[in-house]
DNA sequence: CGAGCCCTTGACGTGCATCAACGTGCGTGG
DNA sequence: CCACGCACGTTGATGCACGTCAAGGGCTCG
C-alpha cells in the first residue's frame, strides 16, 4: 500500500484518529505543536524508518505536515491489528521506539539549553545526513537538500531566522560548507562539520565541573 | 510490597535490568544523564505517580536517584507479567503514559530554548506544587520543600547557579515567595507566580508571529 | 520577466554566563 | 549543647552571544 503526497501535506491532525499504521519511506514530515491562538512551532521531525502509529492517545495535539514530497507505506488498521496479535514482539518494540525517541528529545532539550547556536546547526546537519541515508553502509553524501525553510529550521533549533543565517554564513565564510540556492548545502568538511556538532568537553579550555 | 529508601540511593542503573515495576508513592526521584566522562545532567523528574519499569531498553543510560526519601510501591516482574496478560488495556496504558511524557519533554524543550530564566523558576515551583500533591482535590499548600540543590535544580532549567538563585531573590524581594532554609519554600502570592510561569502571549507587549 | 517573499546583512540592546568574593546554613566533633 | 569549618548559596562586576529592529538583495514562482 505505497502513497505518495506533495509537499505541505497535513498527514495527522491531532484530534482525529489515524485509519492506518504508516511509515515513511522517503522524504521529511514535520511535526507540529499548534497553540491555542494559532501559532505552531516545529516540535520534532520524522524521517525514513519512522511511522506514524494509530495508538491513543494520538500524541496530543501535534500536527504531521509533510516538508518535503513524501513516500509513505500503509499498514490498514485491521493488517495492523493481525499483526499486533500474531507477532507478540511487535508491541514491546512500539514502546521502545517511543522510550528511545524520549531519550532522544530529553537530549535535545539540554543541547537547547547550553550548546550555543553554531553546534545546534552543525548538529541538525550532521543528522540530516544521517537520518536521510536510507542504507547505513552508503558514504556519506556530500549535498543535502534542507527540508525546511530557515523559519522552521530557526524554530526547530531554538533560535531566530537571523541567528541560523549567521552561523550558515559563518560555516560558508570558514569553508566548511558551500550553499547553492536556498535548500541546497554541500559538506566540504565533515571533519570539521563534526568537531563543531560534537565539541570534545574541555577541549574549549573550560573545567569540568 | 512496600519499601523505603533514603535520600540519595540508587534506583536504577541504565544497564541493569528492574527485577520489578515500582510506583513512586510519595518523594521525588532525579533522573540523571551520565556521560561518558562522568559528568552528569538531570534529565527529568519523577513524582508520586510515576513508575519505573522494567522495560527494553531500559531507558538507554539513565540512572534514577532518590532526590528525597521516597516510598515506593514494588510488583515483581512475575506479577508483573500476569497482570500484563490478564489485563490487555496495560500496555496501551504504559505506551500512553511513555506518549504523554514524549509530548511534556517537547514542551519542556522549548520553554528551556525560548523562555527567560524567571518564567523556568515559577514553572518549576508551580509544577512542584501541583505534581506533589497527591489528592488532586486538597488545596494549594503554601509551604514547598525543593527536593533539587540549586546546583541541581540550575542544571534541570538548563541555566546556572546563579541565575537560579537571583530570580529566586527577585521572587522574594517582590513578595511573591519568602525563603526558610535552603530548601523550604514559601508561596506568599500564587496568582502572581502563575502569571509569570505562563505569561498570556501577546500581553508583554510582543507581537505574535 | 516581474512581483513578492524569503533570506541575508547590519546596528544595537540585553539577558545571562562567567569570574570572583563574601555570607550563611548545616553537619560534625568536642 | 555549643562552636567550629566547609560546602553551599548569595551578591557583585564584566563580557559576549543572541534577540530585536531595520533595510537591502536574490530566489522562485506565476
């Protein structure tokens, strides 16, 4: 049950209940947390491998837009129910997948807190990459295709529009990256890129603890 | 099964595996990050309510500490497993319960990268306030005891031990809370601390989007 | 090819981290 | 029970990263 949808697609709104257990295949879904008065704020990204699962509740009040054309693979709820019954692993691997997507936000939330803007940019690279290369072993491609515009991404990283343009910049001006167009970055210096996303601590100079 | 620990025990070790599900009857314990160079982070807070569970991965590199002394209420992984197959709303349950503290840690990610220090300090006593009281229904206790050091409680609202200790000064020397100890704490004005925990978007005077 | 929005760049103010020194609460031993 | 000492907490001074306001290009769409 392959589907495909175009970009600015509203896959999930979060009152009304999924029909079917879905993963993504290829490309980038947002995930939004819409407040009362409207406004919404990227709240967390989902990309190839991970699903969108009819559980309750249906993760209150967050909203799935597509942000790139998107490739999704549809288990309808009654398959997804067999399933469910005949493979007794399934479930427990359902809540691990939530437990670790915890530790993950949980990490991200103190990264939020104490890393400065430059590492949270080179992070979101870094893992762009990672995250969008389907087979593990492939090498590491040099040009990503940013699926989201500087507004979310400043959102998604906790910053401003103007602070995520500057410390693009300063990646560009330092050599580490090239940028073609607006969604376009090709990686000149992963080594650096990487150093910069995951600071050795105290290798800056300061004392631990 | 009832059981007691003291201040300052561990729970629960990242790799070892729970030999048993346990409910927080009364206490608060922290939940550390440890990295690799020993340096640790709390990652988040359980209250009475919350339960440790012995499930896989058990929460990937977590270490669970008594922050006060805490009363815990223990089934065996056997009673566990025979409540699980008897009562097939359980699992959802527990899925639910990981899928709402998913979307709390979300939350809490971007008060931590948008919100100003004092907002994160009247959060903090606010939730402290309702999260410890047991029966909902019982009125609003004006004495709190903070179960965190300021160190500790510095590194939960992603800032330092400083900024922590000033926004408290501000809080007395407005009135709003008067301080006994280290650790006890008194409400004098809940109305004007919930107002700076959840400020009405709009009504600082910014402009929306 | 043109209009509009998105992005970039600049100038400025400020909240908070950092460094440093002092004061206080709390556990310990006499 | 009191006094001592250390760790924890408070307060002050300073610098910087980043948010904000403002103006200028450059993509991308129709």
């Amino acid at each position: 049950m392959h589907r495909r949808y175009a970009k600015g697609t509203v896959l999930m709104d979060g009152g009304a209940k999924l029909d079917s257990f879905r993963i993504l295949v290829s490309g980038v879904i947002k995930l939004l947390h819409v407040e009362p008065d409207g406004r919404q704020h990227v709240a967390g990204l989902l990309f190839p491998g991970d699903y969108l699962c009819p559980t309750q509740p249906p993760i209150a009040r967050l909203v799935a837009e597509t942000a790139t054309p998107v490739e999704l693979c549809c288990f309808p709820q009654r398959v997804f129910e067999i399933l469910l019954r005949k493979n007794a692993m399934l479930e427990p691997a359902i809540l691990g997948h939530a437990l670790n997507e915890l530790d993950d936000v949980r990490g991200w939330a103190r990264v939020l807190a104490h890393r400065p803007a430059l590492e949270r940019v080179a992070m979101f690279l870094v893992m762009l990459e990672q995250r969008t290369r389907i087979a593990s072993e492939e090498a590491r491609r040099e040009v990503l295709h940013l699926p989201l515009a500087r507004g979310e991404l400043a959102d998604y990283l906790g910053t401003t529009i103007e602070t995520v343009s500057r410390q693009l910049t300063q990646l560009r001006d330092r050599g580490i990256v090239e940028t073609k167009g607006r969604s376009l970055i090709r990686i000149r210096d992963w080594d650096a890129l990487q150093s910069i996303a995951a600071p050795l601590p105290g290798a800056d100079g300061n004392v631990d603890r």
